[in-house]
C-alpha cells in the first residue's frame, strides 16, 4: 500500500456503535454464536445476560432473520415490547403496587391480547375456526385494537384495568378478564362506567388462543426485553412484577402455540429470585446463559474493523485477509512493549473483564471507538504517515481509551446499577486496587461480609486467594490505584508491581 496520513485512515474506520440499539449495520457483523444457536433451536426460554453483553442484538438478529432458519420454520417473533422509547411496561407503576397475583392476571391478559390481536388482524375476513369467537370475546372484554403496537395495547390494557386503588368499575385481578354486556368500538379510549358481567378466566382466554392458533397454523414467540429499564428505582414495583411475570410463564407451558422468551439481565434475575421462588428449577432448566468465548470476541471485532470497504481499498487489506493480519496492522503486538508485558489483545481482554470475569461485546467495541477518537486527537497535533506495517492505533491511544471506558462504566454500569450500595462502591475511590478482609471491614463497616457479597455479585470486587481485587476496568473511573490496602507480613504496604504481566 501507499503510504497515508494515518489521520485519513482512522476516518475511514466504520466500526459502528456499541449500543445494538443504534446500529444500523449491526447485521453485517454479527456473531452467531453458541448462545445464539441455542435459542434459535429452541434451547431455553430465559435468556440472561449482563448489561451489553448483547441481548438486544440478540433480539434484533432472531426478529430480522428468523424466517431464514429450518428450525423457525413454523415460528413467528413477535416484539411484546417497544425497542425504542419509554419501555411500555413502564406504565405499570403508575398503576400502583399491586400483588404478584394481581401483576399475574396483567402478564396472562397482555398474551392473550397481544397475541390475539396480531392474529385476528391476518385474518380480515374468511375467518377459519375459533377466530370469530376470539374476536368477539376480545372485544366484549375492551382489548380489540387493530394494528396495535406493543405500546398501545399495554396502555389500552392498563386503561381497561384499574387498580383497585383507583375508584373504578374494574380491578387487576388473578380471577379473570372481565367481559362486558355490550361490545366496544376499536376506538373507545376508555372502560365503560358499567360494572362487567362477570370474567372469563385467563387460562379459558388461552386455551381459546390456542385453538385458534393450531387452527391457523401458526406458533408464536413472544419477546420480552427492556424489563431492567421499564422498573428501574421502583423496587416495589419490580420484585413482584417480575415474579409475576416468571409465574405466568410457568403457568403457560402447557400452550405449545404460544411460547414467551424472556431477556432478562443477570442481576436483575438474582434480585428477583432473592428470597426463594418456587420451581425455579423449571426456569433454570430452560435458562440460555449469554457467554462470550474470546475468540468470539476476536471474531466481532475483526468483523468490524473490515466493514469499511474504503479502509479496505486504502490499505491492500481484504475481506479474505487473516483476522490476525488485520489486527496487526491497527494495533501495536504490544500496549507497552517491554518484553514481561502481555500481547495487545490479552492486554485488552484484561481491561474489559469484570470481576465476574464477563467481557462484553459493549466494551470491546466501546474500547476500540475510543481508542480510534484519542488516536484522532494525537494526529491532529503529531501527524504520522502509515505503510504497510502500521499499527494505526497507538499503545497510548488505547491507554486513554481505558481511561474513559472506566469513567464511563463507572457512571453508567456500576453505579447505576448499584442502588443502595452505590455509596460503599464510592469508599473506594482514591484507594488502592487489593484489600483484605481487615481493610474491607474498615472501609465498609460493621455489614463489610454482605456487602462484599454484594460488591463480588456486582462484578465490583474479584476474589483472588484470600484477597479482593477492584478488576482494572473500573480502577481509572474511582481513581484507584494498584497495589494492596492493607500491610504485610513486614508491616508494609505491597504494590503488586507484576499485575500488568498477566
């Protein structure tokens, strides 16, 4: 190749976003991998995953291509949430606390109205079957909307079912949908002002939706994610809303026509289940684990560092060319090129690890488009020309690049997901990255054993021996430096000077 301005090369660089939401290409490098193979054969039902570890580009995937596998031959995806916007389930909490038998019979109703719904809007006229007493029982009970979207059926539901704190005609209950003596237009934005004849029970509505179904032909996947944002700072809502949710699931697995897949971030599972919850094991027996191998990761950025067809042109690389020959010439073999240090990609899946040692697909990406904008602001004051060794990105670059990942992760992932102990995580600031029981229990205080718990399951804390290590990814954002918290043997403090060898 010519030599370029490296400055001209980096613009050139389309690497896409870190978030699946706002990634147009996201397609065009996505990595199917064993977590995506499983649910696509129908593997599990609970799809956990930790916060961008890519459940959403999960779901964008399995929505887009699912017509494409053998194994969804018969299967249709349907979205039982708003992907974008305020999370439609977010309109629960201003219904009030209910009970989870209450939050029950809305998870039960929303299927049926959802799917049903969707069914009936296939079939216009020439109904077959059942669909016609589905129809009218839709609509006797106010949920019939044509061409509903997620967002609008959840409200058209909620405005349907008061809660029993509010003075109206209908209550959330476990017993049933109530029906009413007179039918309502698909317009009526509200509940009629007379008391409902009685209620069909949820069980009755389904079977009825699985008759239909298996009439038709047809079997449905329901997908429900978001489910962390739609709750977020109402824990009474959450914990029984969500159980809730996991109940009707449970209560559903006798329908083979309707199936729902829940994506659910991993603590947000733990929080759930806190306290016991019965038959889990029938949850966890179908529970998909997102994991990322490291080659997978390799694979995902080798993907993106090649969509560019111009940075393909202006370097001689192609999309055949090794994913190591790629990679050598953006990266340096080394971030410090000493001969102890560890080769750039270890370097960087060190940086990108949590304490429960989950590397998400979000940080690498989000490493490598900052790495890209600090290298930008590098030649912008010291200009360099590339050939054909490169690297293209600096050893420094990628340093500042983690500085304002741990910022960032700090901010958005640790803290904010935190809650309660978001206050103990900011004892740590300014300290060292190694403590022992004796200096967690002076920083934490007299409830230090079940914090540290909390802090291990947060991905906060890492236990290596007998020690706990903050893991480097959220070192710079605290202002954490390395070395130990507590005294040695000799009475005095230790700095593990080989942890960057690793």
């Amino acid at each position: 190749m010519d030599e370029l301005p490296a400055s001209k090369l980096l613009n050139l660089l389309k690497l896409g976003s870190p978030v699946a939401e706002f990634d147009s290409a996201l397609a065009n490098y996505f990595v199917e991998t064993d977590t995506f193979s499983q649910l696509v054969n129908d593997g599990g039902d609970t799809i956990a995953g930790d916060k961008g570890s890519g459940k959403t580009a999960l779901f964008r995937i399995l929505k887009d291509r699912f017509a494409e596998y053998e194994a969804l031959d018969d299967v249709e995806v349907i979205a039982a949430f708003n992907p974008a916007g305020t999370p439609n389930f977010q309109r629960l909490i201003d219904a009030g606390v209910l009970d989870e038998g209450e939050y029950n019979g809305v998870w039960k109703t929303y299927v049926f109205t959802l799917a049903g719904n969707w069914l009936l809007d296939l079939y216009e006229t020439a109904r077959p079957g059942s669909l016609d007493q589905l129809e009218d029982l839709l609509q006797r009970t106010g949920l019939r909307v044509r061409e509903g979207s997620p967002k609008s059926l959840f409200e058209r539901l909620l405005a349907f079912f008061r809660p029993r704190t509010i003075e109206a005609t209908t209550a959330f209950t476990p017993d049933g949908i109530p029906i009413f003596t007179s039918k309502m237009t698909f317009e009526s934005p509200t509940p009629p002002l007379e008391e409902p004849d009685g209620f069909v029970p949820h069980d009755e509505a389904l079977a009825l939706l699985e008759r239909c179904l298996e009439e038709t032909g047809f079997s449905l996947w329901l997908v429900f994610d978001r489910l962390d944002e739609a709750f977020q700072a109402v824990p009474e809502v959450e914990r029984p809303a969500l159980r809730a949710l996991f109940r009707a699931y449970l209560d559903m697995q006798d329908l083979t026509r309707v199936r729902l897949k829940l994506f659910v971030r991993r603590d947000l599972f733990a929080r759930m289940i806190e306290g016991g919850f019965v038959n889990l094991t029938h949850i966890n027996s179908r529970r998909i684990s997102i994991t990322w191998e490291d080659d997978d990761l390799y694979v995902l950025l080798h993907r993106r560092l090649i969509e560019s067809e111009a940075f393909l042109a202006a370097t001689d690389l192609t999309r055949e060319s090794s994913p190591d020959d790629v990679f050598s010439f953006v990266f340096p073999a080394k971030v410090d090129p000493t001969s102890k240090r560890p080769t750039t990609w270890n370097w960087i899946l060190t940086r990108i690890r949590d304490g429960n040692d989950v590397k998400s697909p979000r940080n690498l990406v989000d490493l490598i488009i900052k790495a890209v904008e600090a290298q930008k602001r590098r030649e912008a004051q010291q200009p360099r020309v590339i050939g054909t060794g490169g690297p293209l990105i600096t050893g420094d670059a990628l340093k500042r690049a983690l500085s304002e990942l741990s910022e960032a992760r700090v901010e958005d992932t640790l803290l904010a997901e935190a809650g309660e102990t978001a206050e103990f995580i900011k004892r740590f600031e300014n300290g060292k990255a190694e403590h022992n029981a004796e200096s967690l229990a002076n920083l934490l205080g007299k409830d230090a054993p079940e914090l540290t718990k909390r802090l291990i399951t947060l991905g906060f804390l890492e236990p290596v021996g007998k020690t706990y290590k903050v893991p480097p990814l959220y070192r710079q954002g605290l202002k954490i430096t390395q070395g130990k918290a507590f005294q040695t043997l000799e009475g005095q403090p230790e700095d593990d000077a080989n942890e960057d060898d690793e």
